[in-house]
C-alpha cells in the first residue's frame, strides 16, 4: 500500500512538473504574433492618405496597423536605434538610403511607390500673391514674418525647399527668416495657427489643411523629384506586413493617395 501511494504521488509530482515546463511556453504565442498590429514607421506627411487606407485594409482582413508619424530622418535614425517596426515609408530617397545602409530595410522590398510636389502656402484668408520664378523676392512677400518650413538639413520637405529657393535665387534672402519645424506637417500647423505668413510644405499636406491655401506651387524642375519609397524591415516577423505592404501597391489603394494630391507611381496592374 505504501508503495502504491509513493509511486502515485511520484507519478503526480511528474505530471505537476511537465505542466509547469509546458506552461513556460505561452501556447498562444503563434496566435499572438499573428494577430500583432503591423507597425508602419511613415513620412508625416502621408498621415491623412495612409490612415484612410490601412482603416479599410483594416476592414477587409480584419487586421491591424498601428502607424508612427515624424520626420523621416527621426524615423531612419530609431530603426538605426533598434526601435521596432514591420515597414519604413520614406519622403526622399536619402533616408531610404541610408536606412539600407545601415541594414534597417530589406532591399528587395523597396519600392518607389508615390511622388509629391511642393507649394507655397498662407492662411486661408490671406491677401498675398507669389510669382514663383527665378529672382522671386519672397523677404519682401514675408512682410517681416517667418517663412516655416521642415528642417532644412535634414527633414525632406525642408531640403526640397530649400533647393528650389536656391535654384531661384530666393534663398539668400530669407536664410535668416526661416521658422525651422521637425517635420513638414509641423510646419503647415505654424501657417494654419497664423504664426508664419507663408509655408513650404508638400501638395498633399495643403490638401489636409483647410485653414491654409495654396499661393503657388514650386516648378518641378527646380528640385530634385519628390519620390516616396516604401520598404518591409530588416527585422519584422510579422507576415501581416508582406500582406499590408503588397495592398498598398495595389490599384485598391491608389484612389486614398491620389484623394490626398499624391501621385501614385509604383502601383501593381
């Protein structure tokens, strides 16, 4: 008898012991992990277009996506930094470049997807009138306020804006003057609020904002092509961001970017 119960009690604190070893291992890891939101790091100024189009994504695979809007350069540099993120969808090439140099994208993936413009913009009710050719006097357009803009050293919009004001002989006149945002959709909040009289922000963000017009828009050639690229990461394990990132280069995504001013380039037939 005593033996019996010394083999039961063995046998039990076997069957304990392989529980709690079994129960190490979340048994609902492989169902998480797939019900885990695709996490898009994304240029500000795809805000508007993209959250309309990852909502209805959203409704036709009932998945998620979960998107962290900045600066593109503060993007690249927390992928560098290890921050975690299923895709990265860059407003220049530069960020995208050096995302792919320092081993953050997975380059197979990448592709250019859309392109923009840039425009000059004011409050919704303001007078000013801008010819946007070579020797503009923008200073003079000013009138003694700020010209906002993204970081011009760094921030996409920034950098585009400042090339085309170089290329037209405007730079020089209103260096000095430039009210510098971390990201362009910062900048078009400094117009829209009536802090800066002018703005250099992309088409599209002027199409968000209805307490802005446009003023002029920028001549293409004044500055290098606006191009969007969009990439998976080198890290992601989520196999929803193949799935987003394939939609978004579908013809069912084209029409939320083009709503926004974009213009849609790297769409699959």
């Amino acid at each position: 008898m005593i033996h019996a119960v010394s083999t039961r009690r063995s046998w039990l604190a076997g069957l304990l012991g392989l529980s709690l070893v079994l129960g190490s291992f979340p048994a609902t890891t492989p169902s998480r992990a797939a019900d885990a939101p695709v996490v898009v790091f994304a240029a500000a100024s795809l805000k508007n277009a993209l959250d309309e189009a990852t909502a209805t994504w959203g409704k036709e695979t009932g998945k998620t996506a979960k998107i962290s809007y900045a600066g593109s350069n503060a993007l690249a540099k927390q992928l560098e930094s290890g921050a975690p993120a299923d895709i990265f969808w860059s407003a220049d090439q530069a960020w995208m470049d050096y995302a792919q140099k320092n081993n953050t994208i997975r380059p197979d993936t990448r592709t250019d997807l859309l392109r923009n413009a840039i425009v000059l913009v004011a409050a919704k009710d303001s007078t000013v009138a801008v010819d946007l050719k070579p020797g503009v006097d923008l200073a003079k357009a000013l009138g003694g306020g700020h010209l906002a803009m993204g970081n011009v050293d760094a921030v996409p919009a920034g950098k585009y804006g400042k090339a085309a004001l170089t290329q037209l002989g405007a730079w020089d006149g209103v260096k000095d003057k430039v009210a510098q945002a971390e990201n362009v959709r910062a900048a078009l909040l400094l117009v829209a609020r009536g802090e800066a009289p002018l703005g250099i922000v992309y088409a599209s963000d002027a199409v968000s904002e209805p307490g802005v017009k446009v003023v002029a828009t920028f001549p293409a050639d004044s500055h290098p092509p606006i191009v969007y690229p969009i990439a998976r990461t080198k890290e992601s394990a989520n196999e929803d961001s193949v799935a987003l990132l394939k939609w978004l280069q579908s013809p069912a995504a084209k029409p939320f970017f083009e709503k926004q001013g974009f213009t849609v380039v790297g769409a699959a037939k």
